[in-house]
C-alpha cells in the first residue's frame, strides 16, 4: 500500500509537471492573458490592486490612480469574473505583492454560483492565468464541481481544438486605451443598442425576484471570506461598483445593490456604489461605450472621483472602517484631469517644479503650478512657461488657425513667470478642446523663443 502511494505521487507529480509545459501552447490568447502578460513585467510594484469583472477592468484607471495618489495602481479585472473566481486571483496578489490598499468591485452577477454556459466559459480567462495552487484548485471546484477538476488544465480541456486556425491566434489590443489592465474605447452606443438593452431588461425582470429581503448565506461566505483574506494580511479594502444603466431597468441589479450595501454596511466595511454619483459626476449615454460598461471618458470622471476620495480620507491617515462612502456630501473631484506631487521636476539647474494640477473648466482647464522652494524669484523673471496641448484625434480640428498655420498638431500658449507669486502660478486656456493626449511644460526666454531651456516635463497622464 504504501508503495502504492508513493508510485501514485510520482506519476502525479510527473502529470502536473507535464502539465506546466504544455498547458501555455492550449491556452488561448485573450484579454486577461494579455493583462497578465503586463502584470508579470511589473510584479512587485503593485500598491492599490483592483479587482473584479469587466465592470472593473472598464471603469477604475491606473493611471488616474497612480498620478493622484502617488500609489502604483493595477488593475486585475477580468471579463465576466465571479467572485469566487475573484478568490485564487487576490490570493495570487497578496502573495507577490505588498499592497496598501484592495479595491473589490461588486454587483449582483458578481455573487452568482450557478452559472450556464458562456459566464462559466468565461471564468477558465481566469484560471488559466493563474499558477497551480490550492486556491485555483478551490476556486475551480466551486463553480465547476470536483469531476471536472482535469478542464482545469487547457491541456486537457483544448486538445481537440488546437489544430483549429483560429485557435491560438493574437489577441489584439488597441493599446492606447489600456494600462495595467484597465480597458475600453471611446466608443458610445446608439439608440438602436439601447432599445435592445432596454427590451432584454424587461423580459429579465419578469423572472427576477422581487422579495428577497437579504443576501443568501452562500453570498454573505463569498464576501466575508474575500474581507478575510485581506483582514488576515491587515490590508485596507474597500467594496465599489461601477455605474450602470442596470440602476434604471434591472430590478435585480437594483435590489441586489441594496441587498449588498445593507450588508456592508452592517459589518462595517466602505461600499463605494457609483450608481450614487450619476448627478454628482454629470454621468450621461455619452459616457458609456454600452449600457453597462464606462467608456474612457466616463471612467476618467469615476477614476477621477475615486482617486481624490484615496488620497483626501484614506493616505491622511482615516479610519477606513468608519468611512460611510454612501454619502453624497463628498467635494466634486471630478475636475482635475491630472495631479502630481510629492516630487521634484527641474526645468533646468535653478528651477524645480514641487507640484502641478491640470483642472478642468467649463471653457477650456487650468494649469497651477507650484514651484519649489528653493527656485528665487529672481531667476523665474527671465523666463516663460510655453505648454503645448496634442490633442486627441477626434479634437485636432479644435486647433487654433494660428498653431494650423504654423503646421503644428498642438495648440501652443505661454504665461510669464515674473507673475509668479508665493511660488504658485495658475495659467488659465480657453479651449474647446476636450480631450488630450498630452501636454508639454517648458522654459524659453521671456522676450523671444529661441528654443527649450532645460527640460521640458511631459504630462501624460491625461
């Protein structure tokens, strides 16, 4: 017998190790492989880590995240995931990265066990971008059931479809809207897309219920083991949703909403719901790319909103346990497009940068920048600050007739420096311009340009 054991655990070995080298040719390239791709190239760099399903993915930006709050933000989601999917990936996380704050996205199809067949398809994008471990393995038998622990491996599950052309083909990104996993379009959706949504609305809500009072036990283990993981590591969490126009023709997103912001806040844990903040952040169709999904513009407001909330109450040192997200009294952050701080820029070798903002206006946005304070005054007086603005594409015919004339793709203006005062400059452009795709700050000499003095610093982040 227990040579038996022993010959059983060699061969099983032997399988899995097999497995390991095979199962990367059966996996198929998708989104969350790409995802995982970028994640691997910057692992052990994360401080904010977000979590959730293509809710998440569309709606919380890195980049927005890391420029207001200085923390390094990635973002995990993946297409359809389910928290108990959800689980192996956090695990994974808390295992190679030393975060200081968890972000979890929640809704009611996030709670759901019982899956047919295309959102249980979807689940194996993020099982097989996770290494084997005993997490995967629970994960797995939660939603798939122990007999079909072997689809577990691509392997086993994809031999018959690898010869197929189309099988292992490329997955294509259009990288200008995606960094460290957050990614949608531009994209807005017509009347005739919305009267379709609105239709399949209304055929759900006959077969939902209606008088659920509470979450089921199964939905209240699922939250409470994911409050554990990070609790047990003594990390901050914070639960959110994304908006969606479910708020409006779901009755089961819309009950569930309440259902889990009943229970959070019962336990004392933050719920962020931005199906709250549709007024406050002037959400509307043009924000979305589909009825449920934010598009760039509407994430750039919700990041926006999000990061401001991190860094005002959480980085100062708040009670993350006390916060009630819920209330609707919060400042309309909405309006900065780009914060940077806590860092030195030098323009050249006397004049440093300790901040900058880049604020939207109704009109156009404000630049207010702050100097450090060993830059004299005496040394500003001989210079202007030029800022070139490259717009995006859809907005370069808002270019001035001046900066077209001159065959430039950017719109150019200039303040004086001598007008500096208590080391702060606010230089206000009036612009139809939206949307950019970045800025270029600069020294030239105050009485004529004869070209960049120093370093110029590149706004990116927009």
């Amino acid at each position: 017998m227990k040579k038996f054991i022993i010959n059983s655990s060699i061969i099983l070995i032997l399988v899995l190790v097999t497995l390991s080298f095979t199962d990367p040719f059966f996996k198929q390239n998708t989104q969350s492989s790409y995802t995982n791709g970028v994640y691997e190239q910057v692992k052990g760099n994360v401080e904010i880590a977000i979590f959730g399903s293509s809710h998440a993915y569309s709606t919380y930006n890195p980049k927005v995240f890391d420029s207001i709050t200085g923390l390094y933000t990635f973002n995990f989601g993946a297409s359809a995931q389910r928290l108990r999917a959800t689980e192996p990936v956090i695990d994974m996380v808390l295992n190679n990265e030393n975060i200081k704050l968890a972000i979890v996205d929640i809704f009611s199809m996030s709670l759901e066990t019982v899956l047919n067949e295309n959102p249980k398809n979807l689940q194996y994008e993020t099982f097989d971008n996770l290494g084997l471990s005993w997490s995967k393995v629970k994960g797995f038998i939660s939603i798939y059931g122990v007999k079909n622990i072997p689809n577990m491996f691509p392997t086993i599950r994809n031999h018959n479809a690898w010869k197929e052309p189309n099988f292992n083909k490329e997955y294509i990104i259009n990288k200008k809207y995606f960094h460290n996993g957050f990614y949608t379009s531009n994209n807005t959706f017509n009347d005739e897309v919305f009267n379709k949504y609105k239709k399949e609305q209304d055929n759900y809500n006959k077969k939902s219920k209606k008088n659920l009072k509470n979450l089921s036990n199964v939905e209240k283990a699922i939250i409470d083991d994911i409050i554990c993981k990070f609790k047990e590591s003594d990390i901050p969490l914070i639960f959110c949703s994304a908006p969606s126009f479910n708020i409006n023709f779901s009755d089961k997103y819309l009950l569930y909403q309440d259902l889990i912001a009943k229970y959070l806040k019962s336990i004392n844990i933050p719920f962020l719901d931005y199906n709250n903040y549709w007024d406050e952040l002037s959400l509307s169709k043009e924000d979305f790319k589909d009825p449920t999904h934010l598009n760039n513009r509407g994430a750039k407001k919700v990041s926006t909103h999000f990061a401001n909330i991190i860094e005002k109450k959480i980085l100062l040192n708040f009670d993350l346990d006390k916060l009630d997200f819920k209330e609707k009294n919060i400042s309309k952050f909405n309006e900065i497009l780009y914060q940077a701080k806590s860092k030195s820029y030098r323009l050249n070798d006397l004049i440093s940068i300790s901040s900058y903002n880049v604020i939207k206006k109704k009109n156009g946005f404000d630049i207010k920048i702050v100097f450090d304070s060993s830059t004299s005054k005496k040394e500003l007086k001989k210079y202007r600050l030029g800022v070139h603005i490259y717009p995006e594409e859809s907005f370069k015919n808002l270019i001035s007739d001046r900066s077209k004339q001159k065959g430039n793709d950017f719109d150019l203006h200039n303040v004086l420096l001598e007008e500096t005062k208590e080391n702060e400059i606010l230089l206000q452009i009036n612009t139809q311009i939206k949307e950019f795709e970045k800025i270029k700050l600069f020294l030239y000499n105050k009485d004529k340009y004869q070209g960049v003095i120093g370093q110029p610093i590149w706004v990116t982040n927009l």
